[in-house]
C-alpha cells in the first residue's frame, strides 16, 4: 500500500497537533501583542480536508497537495500539506488583515514548537505562505491565508 497511508498519517498528525495546540499559541500571541484574552478567537473547527464553501470562521483546514517518495526502499514520503486559514470579517479589512498575520503567526508558532508532530512524524518543514488565496466565497470580507508544510512520514511508523 503505497501513497494513502502515508498521506491520511501526515493530514491527520497534522490536523490533530493544530487541534491540540492551537488555542494556546493563539493565547500567546494575544499576550505578546497585548491583547485581550480571547481576542483572537479560537478555529470553530480544525478540519482534514478542503471546505470552499464552508464560511464559519475562524475555521482551519489540513489537507493535502502532493507527496513523493523520498526513499522509495525504507518507505520514506513527503506530503506537501496544506493549512488554510478562513476569516469572515465585516468592512473593515485592514484591522481583519491584522487578525489573520497574528493568527498565522499562531499557525506557524504551532509548527515551529514541535516539528515531529508530538514525534507522531519525522519531520515537519513549514514552506510557502500566502494571504492572497481566492477560494469558494468570492465575497470581499471572506479571507484566505494559507501555510505550505512539508511533513515526512515513514510507512511503519
């Protein structure tokens, strides 16, 4: 069984460590910046797969890209994942802007903390990011950032 294993293990760790972890980056976060308890509100879901057209907010979602085998033999692949970030503001956009770069920050402070995933995977390499993503909702106050993630997985473990 080559590919789905590998990828359902990679969404699901990483899917279950920003569960599990999320509320209390966002928590510092809030601290460092000097904000209010609970001003960065906590995801109504973490989701593990895309959801377009499901605006709750703020809502995550973990899904994969691509993935490719790194050491075909020892059962070695990396699952090019994606997080999603979706926020439903009101009309002004600049303060929701500022929302969601302190909620990435949150995001990737997640990763960052424990790249093995609580050691569930070898390694989690956080890559590219965006703020411009169009997805589902062509609403203006829907916004979309995403995080790239790079998560190597072995095949027995």
């Amino acid at each position: 069984m080559a590919g789905e294993q590998h990828i359902d293990k990679a969404v699901t760790k990483l899917k279950a460590h920003i569960a599990s972890g999320i509320a209390a980056q966002l928590r510092a976060v809030e601290s460092a910046q000097s904000l209010s308890t609970n001003s960065l509100t906590d995801p109504v879901a973490v989701l593990d797969h895309r959801a377009p057209f499901d605006n709750r907010s703020p809502l995550i979602e973990v899904f994969e890209e691509s993935w490719r085998f790194i050491d075909q033999r020892q059962g070695l692949v990396s699952v090019d994942a994606t997080i999603a970030v979706k926020y439903v503001t009101d009309a002004d956009l600049s303060s929701a802007e500022v929302f969601m770069r302190r909620y990435m920050s949150a995001v990737i402070e997640t990763i960052r903390d424990d790249p093995t995933l609580g050691s569930t995977v070898v390694e989690c390499l956080l890559t590219d990011g965006s703020s411009a993503v169009g997805r589902g909702d062509t609403s203006t106050t829907l916004l979309v950032s995403t995080q790239g993630v790079d998560v190597h997985v072995f095949e027995g473990v």
